[in-house]
C-alpha cells in the first residue's frame, strides 16, 4: 500500500543501474505514492542521485538547474562510439604527452565552452531518448550544439594512459562529450572509462545512501533519511510571513513583506516554521507565490 511520502532521498547510484531502475527501487521501498529523480546517470556512472517524493517532485527543476561536481577517469588511446567503455573502439592513437601539455589542454575547456551531445546521450527525439534509437542502430539527428560552463576541471593525476579529473560544471554539461572533445585536444582520443557524480546543487554524495543499506533498513529507517523539501533550496533566502500574508500567499496572490530581498527566489515560511513554496519578489516589493506546497 503507497504513503505520503514528501522529501529528497539522496541515494548513491550503483554501477550498471539506470536511473530509473534505482528510483522505482527506492520508491517501492518507501511505499512512495509519486517520484522523480532530479537528472539521469548513465548506467555505468555511480553516485548521487537525488530522488524526489510527493510534494518533493516540486524542486526537481530548481534541483535540475544546479550546478553538478563529477569525479571521472579518462582511458587515453582511444575513442569509442559512446564516449565509455561500452562502445566500440572508432579511433586509437599513441599517447605521448607530458603533464604539462596536459593542463595547458585542461586550461582550454574551463569557462564558456560549446559542446554537441552524442548520440547516445538522454536528449529526446520524437520522445525518446537518442541513446535507445542509437543502440538499435537506427538513423538519429545530430544533437544541437549548446554552451555549457566548466567552473573548474581540476587534474588529480596523470599517469601513462590514465587521466583523473574532478570537474565542477554547469547544468546540461555531458561529460562523456567532453571527455571525447579532450582527447581529440590532447591528439591521442579518450573515453570516459568510471564516471561518478560527487554534488548536485547543495547536496553531496558523502551524505547519500545506497541501496543496499536502504534495503536493509527497516521502514521508520528509510523514512527517516528522506529530508524535507526545502532542503533543496538552501541557497535562497527564507522570508518568514505573518498570519494574513501567508493566507493570501496561499490563495496564489502576492503580498507585501518589508524589506524582501530583490530579484531571486525566496523560501517562504509562516510564523510557525511551515515551508509554504517558493515566491520571487516584484518590481513594487511584494513578493509573488511561484511554487506552492502542500505540507502536512
């Protein structure tokens, strides 16, 4: 029998499960009656995930909007297909470098760069995924190019064929892509042979669970790990509201609050302490619901 569950789960995705394999796992473990998770891993990626329920699923998308850090492992040599370890070897070089031919090719991919996904990455064509098209080997539509930030791309070693990254970026960066744009920068090629995802927005893999302790976990257990939902929205300000103002936030109509800080999103709360959603503040100073919620 489902619950009503309202939170973030933060899970540590294990190797060789989809995302929503790991989802509908821990949403069955929950007794969870509504889920979504918050950005696909590849399969063979590993770590956090952060998985929505209920009223949770409300934050997917400022969660979605987050800056993301990775953990990766370039194989230098050669290209694949699919950007990993899974896809057929397309080109092999010789690799002949020093660390310092390294990080001048490093230095060239951070800040504004454009990127064109693979084909095998999650965009949707026609509503599904390029990547299930591709691995039925049917004709796709080269993905558009898009302009992605690389905060910092980070070298941790570089040792014969190895070349290990941390690497903070933007939303909507794939890394399989610029693991093989690198490679073709250093003249050797590379794929991306481990992929794991460290944070997402505020949240961090070190706080995470796998499901494996989950499903060891008794149900007061699991619940227990699920966090409340403003958790996801640390980073913009709280705004506590009077009696009057949040009966009129509620009914969806903006209200006035001294002092509101100007242009960003606000975590609105009443004098008890209940999350109410998110409000954005007015050129006049009132502050505007944009995302209610319905909290117990």
């Amino acid at each position: 029998m489902s619950e009503a569950v309202n939170g973030i789960l933060l899970l540590d995705k294990p190797r060789g499960l989809s995302s929503n394999a790991a989802l509908q796992k821990a949403k069955k473990l929950l007794k969870a009656r509504k889920a979504g998770h918050t950005g696909s891993l590849d399969p063979m990626a590993t770590g956090l995930l952060p998985l929505c329920f209920g009223e949770g699923t409300k934050v997917s998308k400022f969660l979605l909007e987050a800056d993301k850090r990775y953990w990766t492992v370039l194989q230098l040599g050669q290209e694949t297909a699919t950007g990993d370890a899974e896809g057929e070897v397309v080109e092999t070089a010789p690799v002949d470098l020093t660390e310092e031919q390294v990080r001048e090719v490093l230095e060239r991919f951070t800040g504004e760069i454009e990127q064109v996904p693979s084909i095998y990455s999650a965009i949707k064509q026609g509503g599904e995924p390029l990547y299930k098209k591709a691995r039925r080997g049917e004709e796709v539509e080269k993905p558009e190019s898009r302009n992605v930030a690389i905060h910092e791309l980070n070298l941790l070693s570089f040792s014969g064929d190895r070349l290990e990254l941390n690497i903070h970026c933007s939303k909507g960066t794939y890394i399989r892509t610029l693991a093989t744009d690198i490679g073709r920068a250093l003249g050797c090629f590379a794929y991306l042979s481990e992929l794991r995802r460290t944070a997402s927005g505020p949240f961090r893999v070190e706080d995470a669970v796998s499901l494996e302790t989950l499903e060891a976990e008794e149900g007061e257990e699991r619940r227990a790990r699920v966090l409340s939902v403003d958790a996801a929205l640390t980073d913009f300000p709280a705004v506590e509201l009077g009696e009057t103002a949040a009966y009129y936030l509620l009914q969806g109509q903006p209200v006035m609050v001294p002092k509101a800080p100007e242009g960003q999103f606000l975590r609105l709360y009443d004098d008890s302490g209940r999350f109410l959603g998110v409000g954005a503040t007015l050129a006049d100073g009132r502050v505007a619901p944009k995302r209610l919620f319905h909290l117990s």
